[in-house]
C-alpha cells in the first residue's frame, strides 16, 4: 500500500483528478490517498493559498498527484507552485515529450524528456529597478544545483536505458553563469561513461529540436531555457492535454500535468485528462510500479488509436470523464 498527497486542485483541476483516480483504480494498485488543498480554495478556507499542512502532508509521504492551480491574485505569492517546489527542495522539472498515435501533429515518434533545474536561475526572483527606467533581474547559476541537476540526468538516462544527455546552455555569450553550467555538466559527465553526453547553444537547440529532434534523447538545462523549450517539447506531441511533468528533490516528489486551471472550462467535463493520467504514470514508476503504469500506457495508446472517446484538443468529443472510462475499461479487459 502507497500512501500518496492528493491536491485535486483549482479550476478544471477536480475533473481531471478524478478522471485520474478511476484509471489509477482500474489497475489495482492499493493506494490510500491523503488529500490536502492548496491554490483559490486554500486560500478561502484558511486564508492563505499553501498552508503548511499541505507541505507538512508530502513531506511525510514523500509522494504527492496535484492538479494545477489557480494562482489568486494579490495573495503576496508569485505562483503557488513556484512556493511549492522551494518549499520541499523540488529541484528537478522533469518533462518527457513522446508522440501518441491519433495525434494531429506534423512531428512522428517523438521521445525526448526535458531535465530543467527548478530552483534558480532568472526564477531565483531576485530583480529589482534601477532609478524609474530600468530594472535588473540577477541570473543565479550555482556550482552545487547544476550539479545535482546534471546528476539526475545521467541516473535518469541510465535507469530508462536512454543513451544520450545533451546540456543546453548560452555559454558563448553568459561565459560565467552558463559556464559554470556547462563546466559542471562536463565535470559530472565524465562520472558517466556508459552514456554519451553532448552540449549544444540553447538557440542552435530550439532549431534542431523542429528540425532533427530525434538526433535527442535527454535534454538538461537551467530553468528558463527549460520553461521555453519544454513546451517548445510539449507542442512537438500534440499540445498542454499530453504533457505529463513531475517536480523531484530528494526527499520529495509531486507530479503533475504541464498545464493550468483552465478556468473556462471548470465544471464542463470537457477538457483532455491525458496529462494528469501520464503524470500518475510517472508517479507509478517512481513508486516502483511499473507493471500498473505500462498497462495504462498501453490502454491510452489503444483509445488514442481508436479515436472515438477522445476530448476536443483531440479532435473529438468525448467528455472528461469519458474519455478516462474508457482508458479504465480498456485496463480491465486487459
Ligand atoms: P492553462 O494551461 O490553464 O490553459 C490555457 C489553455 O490551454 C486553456 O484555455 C485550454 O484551451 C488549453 N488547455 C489547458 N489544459 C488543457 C487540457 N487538459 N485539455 C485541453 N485543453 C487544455 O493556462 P492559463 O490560462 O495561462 O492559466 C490558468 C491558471 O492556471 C492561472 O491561474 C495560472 O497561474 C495557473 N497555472 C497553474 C499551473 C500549475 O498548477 N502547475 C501551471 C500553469 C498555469
């Protein structure tokens, strides 16, 4: 038995999360759920969109499946995710982008997975004005995240049998911060001679990504070149309704789909539950259950192959909930 944080979340957040729990049941894996709130609706009950016991609850479990949220306005945080992840040292954004048949998208057998540092960088928020017409952001680059970050790339690479980790950066113009992002990457690199490692300029990336992107495998960065091409990642395989993400520290991890709230679709059974479902596949696989998270995968191929239950953002329109009955019902016959 797994004991794991549910945050059903904001907007259409409630939707795809139960969407997800009626996959997750239909593969038999024993999991009690702790639910705890956070977002718009923290924020009404307790007057504050984080409230510790949120934290307090995947800190004791180490676990958590968390829909998007709602980031109230006013409320003094910048994004309660961005709380979230500083909060529990998530210093990982792992992204994996693969390409679905009965996808609508110029691009075919897609397989990359993006590693994005998610503690510093222009997103330490240290920035300030300079007089009334100027202001400073401060790019932090530190010896010790890039390490870290770089490291999990490789054990990643080497887990998943993957053969390849590409470092992006700009270090030819940000000698120093990428620098020392590229310098530490090539450092950890030679730890790991089983896997070839490369590194490539994050602008000559973007293009090869549109171009050759199956010259890629792993794809490691620090956090605003790995915000940008994530989804640059996400839009190679058919858009946000596909794009799984899990945010990992050492002690941690909570998993979750790329995109929002969606608020203009709360309450209208309407919008895609792949991305959260491939988040639980994640979340599956960090807990060790491998056999539960290959059999949704095979259930979601197949509906995605057949096209019949299949939401809007797929061509269909088949609801929400759905679209995750038909996934469960595929997983029961097996
Ligand atoms: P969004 O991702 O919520 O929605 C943008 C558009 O993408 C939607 O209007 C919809 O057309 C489409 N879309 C999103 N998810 C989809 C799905 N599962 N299936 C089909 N179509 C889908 O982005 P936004 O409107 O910029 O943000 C709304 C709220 O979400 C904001 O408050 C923002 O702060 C928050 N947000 C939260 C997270 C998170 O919790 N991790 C991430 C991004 C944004």
């Amino acid at each position: 038995m797994h004991t794991v944080t549910l945050i059903r979340g904001d907007g259409v957040g409630p939707e795809i999360s139960e969407a997800t729990l009626t996959v997750l049941e239909a593969t038999g894996v024993k999991i009690a759920w702790e639910e705890a709130i956070a977002g718009q609706e923290a924020l009404d009950k307790y007057g504050t969109p984080l409230p510790e016991a949120t934290v307090e609850s995947i800190r004791k479990n180490k676990v958590g499946l968390k829909g998007p949220l709602t980031t109230p306005v006013g409320s003094g945080f910048r994004s309660v995710n961005v709380a979230l992840r500083k909060a529990l040292d998530l210093y990982v954004n792992l992204r994996p982008a693969r390409s679905w048949p009965g996808i609508n998208s110029p691009f075919k057998e897609i397989d990359l997975v993006v590693v994005r540092e998610n503690t510093e960088d222009l997103y330490a928020g240290v920035e300030h004005m300079v007089g009334n017409d100027a202001a400073e952001s401060i790019k932090i680059i530190t010896r010790q995240a890039s390490e870290r970050v770089v490291r999990f790339a490789f054990e990643y690479a080497l887990k998943h049998g993957r053969k390849k980790v590409t470092a992006v950066h700009k270090a030819n113009i940000l000698k120093l911060s990428d620098g020392l992002f590229l310098e530490t990457a090539r450092q950890v690199a030679e730890g790991y001679p089983a896997v070839e490692f490369e590194d490539r300029i994050v602008d000559n990336m973007a293009m090869q990504l549109v171009q050759k992107p199956h010259l890629y495998d792993v794809l490691v960065m620090p956090n605003l070149y790995g915000d940008i091409l994530s989804d640059l990642c996400a839009g190679l395989v058919g858009g946000l309704g596909m794009a799984p993400g899990a945010n990992i520290g050492d002690n941690a991890a909570v998993f979750e789909p790329v995109h929002g709230s969606a608020p203009k679709y709360r309450g209208a059974n309407k919008v895609n539950p792949a991305a959260m479902i491939l988040s639980a596949v994640l979340m599956l696989r960090h807990l060790g259950e491998m056999e539960a998270a290959a059999r949704i995968e095979a259930a979601l191929k197949a509906v995605l192959e057949e096209g019949r239950a299949v939401t809007y953002d797929l061509g269909g329109s088949a609801g929400t909930q759905e679209m995750a009955g038909a996934i469960a019902a595929r997983i029961k016959a097996g």
